[in-house]
C-alpha cells in the first residue's frame, strides 16, 4: 500500500471512532458485583462492602417496586436495597438457619454504588454458607465476586447463575 492510499485509510479509521457514539455509562459490557468481607470478631459481625453498577442498581429496584427508583432518595431506596440483599445475598449458620442482614449505608458515584452491611455472628464464621445471586435476576451473564476475610485467613468465592449455596471454608495459611 502507498504510504497516502496508508494514510487515507488510517485517517478514515480514526475519523470513524471518533465520530462514533461512545456506549453510555449504563451500556457496560460485563454484569459484575465485587464484594469484600471482613469478620469482626470483637463485634462479631460480618461486615460487607458491594460494589455494582448503580444504573443496574436502580433498574433491579424499579422492577420490584413498580415504579422508578433513584439511588439519590435514599430514604426511598434504602429499605428497597436492604429487602433486596435479604432475597438475594443469603448467609446460612451452622445450623442451616437463614440470618438476617443489617443496613448500614451507601456510597453512590456517577455510574458505580457501595453497598453496606452486615450480619451477627456470636460464633464466628465455622460453618457459614453463603449464596450470591445479586443482579443474576436482571441479567443473565451476572458474575458475583465476593473475598473473604477472618484473621489473616482469606478465601475468595465467585458466583455465576444457577449456583447454590457454597461453604465458607478458609484454608490453612503457609
């Protein structure tokens, strides 16, 4: 190729990106959740931190109210989000029985949200079970992340669709 008919062309390529509509924040190509979560043994609390995407936040809201929710009246959103985790990001005890979670708060950005809470756990995490499906109801391809932290034991726990609930089982350190 002659280096003009070259430089035509990549002119022309350039031209097009750039010309290109750019995908908004809410057209993101992955559905992920990433969550860290820490044992508290002097509160004996599961502490959570969630991070999602806050458009399919507020889609997954609107759908199961009804009517549309913003991230931005939290007095609004707030009890909608808690009751949602409730359905979705389940804990089991040692015993099987389902434990409740506590709201704490939220950090909403521009295209991103933090979610806060938490779950008592007088005996410490032996035989926890956890199950993720958080946004798995809205898309399809949803892929949970969650690491796990007691001590300076970590383990780390995906979730795609169709999965159960899975053991927290921490493995030894070296």
């Amino acid at each position: 190729m002659k280096p003009k008919a070259f430089l035509l062309s990549f002119a022309l390529v350039v031209t097009g990106l750039l010309l290109a509509p750019t995908p908004s924040a809410s057209a993101h190509r992955y559905h992920t959740s990433l969550a860290e979560a820490d044992y508290n043994r002097q509160e004996q609390s599961l502490q959570v931190s969630l991070r999602t995407f806050a458009d399919d936040l507020e889609t997954i809201l609107s759908r199961r109210a009804g009517k549309r929710i913003s991230l931005d009246r939290k007095k609004e959103a707030e009890p909608l989000l808690l009751a949602y985790l409730q359905d979705v990001f389940q804990l089991k005890g040692s015993a099987g029985e389902s434990l409740k979670l506590s709201w704490i708060g939220m950090e909403a950005k521009v295209d991103s949200v933090w979610l806060y809470f938490e779950t008592k756990l007088p005996d410490g995490t032996k035989g926890l079970q956890l199950s993720n499906r958080f946004l798995q109801d809205l898309f399809e391809d949803q892929l949970n992340v969650i690491n796990i932290k007691e001590g300076n034991r970590k383990i780390a726990l995906t979730f795609a669709r169709g999965d159960s609930f899975k053991p927290i089982e921490f493995r030894a350190q070296y």
